[in-house]
C-alpha cells in the first residue's frame, strides 16, 4: 500500500467540559503518543496540542495536530479514540498547515528537508 505524503491533520477530541479538562487530557495522549519522551529524533508523528470553542457555552475540545499520512491520522485517532473512551467523540480532518507550522517545520527539521 502507497501512502499519500503527510501533512497536517486535526484529531478533534469532544466533550469536554472545561478548558481544564481538555487539558488534563493532554497527559495520558502525550503518553500514547510517545511513551519515552527522551527518544533520539524524529518523532514517528509530529504532533501539538491547542484548545478549540474555549470559552463558549459548549464544551471545549482538545485538538491533537499531527502531520503525517492520512492512514496514520487514522491509526492515531483510532488509539486516542480507544483512549478516551464512548464519553468523547472523537473525529480527524484535515487541518490548515499555516495554523499548524511548528509541526510542519518539525517534520522538515527531523527529517533533514530545510
């Protein structure tokens, strides 16, 4: 199987309550996505974290940002899914790389493509 090249996807986490929880939630998908936080570079997939509908009268969701294949955007949705559990909804879309350039130059900068 050909994968597509990667780019910037958006793994939106639903359901949370408060920015606080959103939050809170960061900790065990940081852990899912990469157990050993002092591994030798790069990252399988780049990743980031940023909140969205904070402080509106819905709830807050927590959007992981990757920048990888499509059928990995989907793996790791598929795992934070299984993570979070039926309580949180859990969908991925393709994100803007202009929101999202840290996790684009991470990816040149790990991979040598400067």
């Amino acid at each position: 199987m050909v994968e597509d090249e990667p780019r910037v996807y958006e793994i939106r986490i639903h359901g949370c309550p408060t920015s606080q929880e959103a939050l809170a939630t960061q900790a065990p998908i940081k852990l899912l996505l990469c157990p050993d936080p002092d591994h030798a570079p790069p990252c399988d997939v780049p990743w980031s974290f940023t909140l969205a509908g904070e402080g509106t009268a819905h709830s807050t969701a927590l959007v992981l940002g990757v920048y990888t294949s499509s059928g990995r955007a989907t793996q790791v949705a598929d795992r934070v899914r299984a993570l979070v559990g039926e309580t949180r909804t859990v969908a991925v879309s393709e994100g803007e790389a202009e929101e999202w350039e840290e996790l684009v130059e991470q990816y040149r900068f790990e991979k040598g493509l400067r």
